[in-house]
C-alpha cells in the first residue's frame, strides 16, 4: 500500500465497513442521559460474555448508564441488587470465560402479567428505557411482548400510584435490540449465533480424539449431540470430521435407512478402514416422526453388524469450555452493533435482533425471525420435511447437499472408477497448493476430488507446488486416497513458497500441456493468487494458460485481495487467542504486568487486529494504521491509567510483525518497560510458527469444503463452455481466471485481471481491508476515547438474509 493509501488511517478516523446506507457517526459522549440495560435470558452459550462486555463498554463510551440486570428476566423482576450499575472495570477479564457471568434463569413469573408489571417498575426506577437481550427465540419473544404491553403496564403502574406523572412521561417507550445466543444455531434470520461455533469446536475435538481409540480397536462409536429441534451442530459436525453417517430432525432418513446404514458401514470395512463414525442429533426422527436415539444405532449396527459399539453423548460439554475467537469477536460485533441499534431508536421503531449475514452485521426484524423460526418446526410437525430445510437457509441447504456427496462410498460407476484414472469425461483437472501451509488447504483438496470424481473428471495432485509438475511428481488422485484429509492440518500434497515465473512461466506452460490438464485449482497465499495472475496475464504467448483457472485463498496472514477470509486465518486466531489467555494466566497472582506479543501476518495486520479483538488488548499496532512515537507514549499514559486508577491487574499489547521497521517489538518492549517503571512490569512473547500448527478449526474444514466445491462446478462450466469442436480447451476470457471468495455477504468469483488494480504487489496486501473498519471498536472496547464510530449493521428483511449463497 502506497504512503497516499495510508494517510486515511489515523486513530481518529471513523473507518467502518461499507454498508450500503449512511451511517451515523457516534462520538464519544454522544448519548449522555440515557440509560440501557442488558441480560442474558435462556440457555448460556459461550460468548454471551463478550457481547455483556460489548454493551458496557460501547454504552459507556457514548456516554450512557449501563445496567447489569442479573439472572435475566427473574433479575428483572425481582429488582433489587439483581439491577446494578456496570462500569468499565467491572467488564474487565470476563470476555474469555465461557457462560454468562450475569447469570440466567428461567422465570414463570414474567409469563404472568403481574411479573411484568414488577419489571417495568423496576426498569423504571433506574430510567431504563432501553434493552439488550441475549438468548433464544423464547426470550426474545418475551421481551417483544414487553414491548407491546410498555404503554399499559405503565397506565397500570400509574393508575395504582407506583410510578409518577414525570416518570410515566420520562419512560414513556422502550426500545428492544436482541441478540441470539444458542449453541443449537436454530435461529432463523442470521448465519450463525452466539455459541455455536464454540460448541462446534467441543464436538469436533471429541470426535477427533474418539476416532484415535476407536481406530485401535476397530470400534464404531454413536455420537449424540445437541439439537433438540435443529441439527446444524449435528450436520456441520459430519461434514467437519468425515463422519459415516448424520442423523438430523429436518431431514429424516428412508425407510429402510437401517438396512443402507449397516451396508454402508460393512462396505467400509472392507475397504479397510478401521472405525464407523456415526453422528445424530438428540433430536433425530425417522420418516414417520419416530424419535431415533444413540442407544436405538448402537444396537443396530451391534446385532446386525457384531461390531463393537460404543455410545458417547456429550451432553453439556457442548456448552462449557471458553469461547472460541470468532464467537468472541461476533459478540463484539454484536454487541457494539446493538447499542448503536438503540441509539437510532425511535419509539415507533420495531424490536430488532443484530444479525450475521456472510461477513455482515445486519439488523433484522425480530418478529420476522421469531415467525420463521416457528415456522420450520411447524413444516417438520407436517413431515414437510423439504420446506423445514428449505426454511432453514442457503447455508443449511449448501451443507447438507454437501455433505451427501461427499459421504458416498465411491463415485457413480457410470461417472469414475474408486482410482480415478477412468472417467466419462476423458478430462483432467489439477489442483496444487502455493504458499506457506495454512490449516484447512486439505479439506478443500478432498472436496475438489471427490466432487470433481463425481462429474466425470480425473483428477491430477500436483504435489511440492511447481517443483512437482517441472519434475514429474504429478498423480491422479482417488476417492479413497483423500479419506482422512479434512481434519488434518498442513498441506498433504505438499507446497511450498514460489511464483510461475520464478520457475519459468514457458517451463509452466509446457508441462501443464504435457499432462493435457484442462482446469487448475490453486489453494494458497499471496503466491498462489499471484502465480495465477502471472499465467493470466501470459495467456497470449502460451496456449497451454487458456484453461480456466481458480484460486481459493489460503493463508493465516489473510492478505490475498478479493476475499474477506482466507482459509487457515480462524485456525491460526483461536491459537493466538488461547496463547494469550495462557500468557495472562500466567501472570495470575503477578499485580500489574503487561505483555507484548509479537503475531505473523508480513505486512497485512489482520491477525493483531483481530486477535486484539479477541482477546481483549489494549492496542494492537499494524502496518496499514501508521503509528509513532507519541502514540506508543500516549499508550502507556492510558495504561498506566487503567492499571492505577481502575484496578486493572494485566495489559496486552499486539504487535504485527512489519508493523513498523524502527518500532519493533525489542523497542516497544523496552519503552513500555522503562516508562511503565513504578506502575507496571512488562514481558515480550513472539509467537512464532506455533500460529501455523494445530488442526484445522470447525470454520476452516467447512469453509474449505464448500469453497471447493464451488469451484469445482464453476470450473467444469467454463470447461464445457469453451471446449472446441476437436476436444480442446480454450478459454481466454477475464471470468476464466478467477479468485473464489467471501465478499460480505456471499462468495463470489472475482476475476485477477480486477484484483490486479486493487493489489499492493511489494507489500502483498489489498489497498483497502475490510477488517480495518473494526480497528476503531477495539480501541473503544479498551477504553480509548479518541475514536468516533459508525455503525456497522444494515437493516435487511428475514428472507434476505436466508436466501444469500453464502459459506
């Protein structure tokens, strides 16, 4: 990025992310005299933490009395101590804890018209006149409820002398924000809610650690998890460990489905794999609306099959645990986004929840998603069980079609032998990685073959990036060969960090032409959308690059332009987080300590931006929001501040490895610890490689998943559309040369030639970055006032988040 790129960035900057509607800029202070309350009501889910903290911080920040209401509705009206004042501090250190620290209950009193007169007084006696409300459709419902009794539960109050004439007309209305937490995922009108990535996370790593004993001893092991009305964790848990078989409530198996499963899982035996996993949702029906249970599989598959079987259900395992980066960073997404949504409140204004479209914060019609949500129970309450799924979204709908592809034991005879060497369309397609490795690069190589199997296509593994195809190490690739490869972390083909024409784009060429290979998959970083581009923009000398081409950016730094994510940047984030947790315990019992973490990322500050937000630093410093001395002095006077004025017992500080080539870390270390000197010690960490390691996280198996198998059929139809008379490929159009990724709201395939106009070749990063609008929100959220806001959400209908194709 050029220095007249970066002069926009400054620390006081409104920078938000593009909404497509004109925000309301929010300084500091700006919403002084009014008071909001938040609770958590329900189930708990892991990042209702950091959505309470969200709230009291961004409330704080405009200038607004902030109110814990405890034990959620119960707290409400029971008043009391269960209402108090928030602060700053008393937020402090709770964003990593799992649950809610405020506390939730259930309460039959506040179904009861009394109970709700209760709460109103109460709420009224502290001038709240605002609500944020975390929990499932349930507690939403309620507090919509609330809002339409407001004016005559007041008239009531009045009426019996319990409130005044100033107060009545003081409190006049309420205004309602929701926000969803449930590990189920159930909830129709956003892609994800708060929790369920967490619970995602504890499935997964029970699955993996089951499938180790259960290999040993050649088990087959009947999972049960959670999902009562919803099988999303049950599905998406399938389709991120390979799992045999999925049983889910909105789509029940055939009859007969008993006698396919145990044909299915001999079958595999036979192959020669050692373990049957099977995975199903407490909620799991059959055809007829008969309740199908762990217990019910395992006799099955014991009686019929003489396996060794074994039942684990992981109960509320599921909920415990700290929340994972994402479910952290959603809540304070969220959390910001709702208080800013009561901001622009008026009276009249419909209750809202803040949602999650894509990579979009919006705010959707509360009702609207009650009503929908209802509404797919009521299509499996008729066995219309093609509309529940259908009414359950895009993204359910991507998933469970993928996941049956690519749970089959072999591809279509018609289509591909098991080998892959013999296939109907007598086409080969390739797929490669470039790059330093990054986690979930294997799920998307396993999604490509064995989709691309199942249209008829060979498919070549180009392994060791160009160093295998210039020397020969070039195979095909199949079904069972990838079997395993999802929940692996790494790069199984091989890869390594070059460009085309480091090699030599004609020595490319050449052998692209020798193995006949009609479309190319690349999976990679900043080289691999390069060496892309480089062969794009070749195409006219050599034939052999007319062939269509997609890269799917894969790399922890996120730095490729053209996509919001990368795959492997969630892996490499919950381990920055869980490091940095486990740095700061480390100073538990040590008063006043502060670290300073070094993160990767080259020039692109993604990872300290988001990792900041994660979790919960005073200051990350990137190379894309310049930085100089009087900011880091000025960052140690606010430190100083927090530690001696507000208790504040440890700081963290992130720091991007280029972010600045004068204030490295030794330097900022040493300031930090002579200046701090009397208030504070000081520790460095640089975190190295460790942020590359690990196994891939939920988000990045899945995303991998169906990022391939978008690309698979993009690719096959640029195939078939530009094949010539005499079988030859030649596609030389823009929209043949693409980069495949998320764009807010959905996946979209950009052409590299356009990418090119947007890109910073010497520093390798995209001249503008979505996630730099978040930085403003991480310096809030550590008690910076110096920086104005934006608000984030767009307002969207139900229907317009549930149809978007996204991942």
């Amino acid at each position: 990025m050029g220095e007249h790129s970066r002069e926009h960035l400054s620390r006081k900057d409104s920078i938000w992310i593009q909404t497509g509607r004109e925000g309301q800029e929010l300084d500091a202070g700006s919403a002084t005299g009014k008071s909001l309350g938040v609770f958590t009501s329900g189930g708990d889910s892991q990042g209702m933490n950091s959505a309470v903290r969200a709230v009291v911080r961004m409330g704080s920040f405009l200038g607004c009395k902030v109110y814990y209401i405890k034990e959620g509705y119960q707290g409400m009206v029971d008043g009391g101590d269960h209402i108090i004042e928030a602060s700053w501090a008393s937020s402090s250190g709770i964003m990593q804890k799992g649950g809610t620290v405020i506390g939730s209950a259930r309460c039959a009193d506040f179904r009861q018209r009394e109970g709700r007169l209760k709460a109103a007084k109460n709420l009224i006696d502290k001038n709240i006149t605002n609500l944020v409300v975390i929990g499932g459709d349930g507690s939403l419902t309620g507090a919509n409820l609330f809002r339409q009794e407001w004016n005559s539960l007041l008239d009531e109050l009045k009426a019996t002398d319990r409130i005044t004439d100033e107060q009545r007309k003081s409190c006049s209305s309420i205004n309602i924000v929701g926000m969803v937490g449930s590990i189920d995922n159930d909830f129709c009108g956003t892609d994800m809610t708060i929790g369920t990535d967490s619970a995602l996370h504890r499935i997964i790593e029970s699955v993996d650690s089951i499938s180790t004993t259960a290999s040993s001893h050649q088990r087959a092991f009947v999972l049960e998890v959670m999902g009562r009305h919803c099988g999303y964790l049950a599905l998406v848990a399938a389709l991120a460990t390979e799992a045999d078989w999925v049983l889910i409530p909105e789509c029940p198996p055939d009859k007969g489905w008993e006698k396919t499963l145990c044909k299915k899982l001999s079958a595999e035996r036979e192959m020669g794999l050692r373990l049957n996993i099977v995975i199903i949702a407490e909620g799991a029906i059959d055809i007829e609306g008969n309740p199908i249970t762990a217990n019910m599989v395992k006799d099955l598959i014991t009686n019929e099959l003489k396996y060794d079987t074994r039942v684990t259900v992981l109960g509320h395992v599921q909920r415990g645990g700290k929340p994972t980066a994402f479910d952290r960073i959603l809540g304070a997404r969220m959390g910001a986004e709702a208080v800013l949504a009561l901001m622009d409140a008026k009276p009249d204004t419909p209750a809202c929840v803040v949602s999650l479209d894509g990579n979009q914060t919006v705010r959707v019609p509360l009702m609207e998603c009650v009503e929908r949500t209802k509404s797919v129970q009521e299509a499996m309450n008729k066995k219309n069980f093609q509309e529940a799924v259908r009414l359950r979204g895009k993204s359910f709908q991507n998933n469970l079609a993928t996941y049956l592809r690519l749970s089959k034991l072999r591809p279509p005879k018609v289509m591909c032998d098991p080998t892959g060497q013999v296939c109907s369309s007598g086409k080969k397609l390739a797929v490669m990685n470039i790059g330093a490795p990054a986690c979930g690069a294997n799920a998307a190589v396993r999604s490509f073959v064995r989709f691309a199997l199942t249209k008829g296509y060979t498919v070549l593994g180009i392994h060791d990036s160009f160093d295998g195809l210039l020397y020969g190490d070039v195979k095909p690739i199949g079904w069972t060969d990838v079997h395993g490869w999802t929940c692996q972390g790494g790069s199984l083909l091989g890869t390594k960090k070059c460009t085309a024409a480091r090699y030599g784009l004609d020595k490319v060429a050449e052998k692209l032409k020798e193995h006949d290979i009609s479309g190319l998959l690349i999976i990679g970083g900043f080289e691999a959308y390069h060496s892309a581009l480089q062969m794009t923009e070749a195409r006219s000398k050599y034939d052999a690059f007319c062939i269509p081409m997609v890269v799917i950016p894969c790399t922890i730094s996120n730095n490729v332009p053209g996509t919001d994510f990368s795959l492997g940047a969630d892996t490499a984030l919950n381990e920055i987080a869980d490091i940095c947790d486990r740095i700061k315990q480390s100073a538990t019992g040590t008063k006043r300590r502060v670290f300073i973490v070094e993160v990767m990322g080259g020039y692109c500050g993604y990872l300290a931006t988001m990792a900041g937000l994660a979790g919960g630093a005073d200051a990350a410093y990137i190379y894309e929001d310049p930085f100089n001395i009087t900011n880091l002095r000025d960052d140690v006077i606010h430190l100083k501040n927090k530690i001696i004025q507000l208790g504040v017992q440890r700081g963290l500080i992130l720091r991007n490895e280029n972010a600045n080539a004068n204030y490295t870390t030794d330097f900022i270390h040493q300031m930090f610890s002579e200046e701090g000197k009397g208030s504070f010690t000081c520790r460095k960490n640089v975190l190295g490689h460790m942020q590359q390691g690990g196994v891939p996280s939920p988000f990045d198996r899945n995303y991998g998943t169906k990022m391939a198998s978008k690309a698979v059929d993009y690719m096959i139809t640029k195939v078939e559309e530009n094949t010539t008379e005499d079988g030859k490929i030649k596609s030389c159009t823009k929209d043949s040369a693409v980069l495949l990724g998320m764009c807010r709201r959905q996946l979209l395939f950009t052409p590299l030639e356009e990418l090119r106009e947007i890109t910073d070749f010497d520093k390798r990063i995209q001249h503008d970055q979505w996630w730099l609008r978040l930085r403003p929100l991480l310096r809030i959220l550590a008690k910076h006032s110096e920086v104005a806001y934006q608000t984030e959400g767009v307002p969207l209908g139900v229907d317009e988040v549930e149809d978007e194709d996204n991942a």
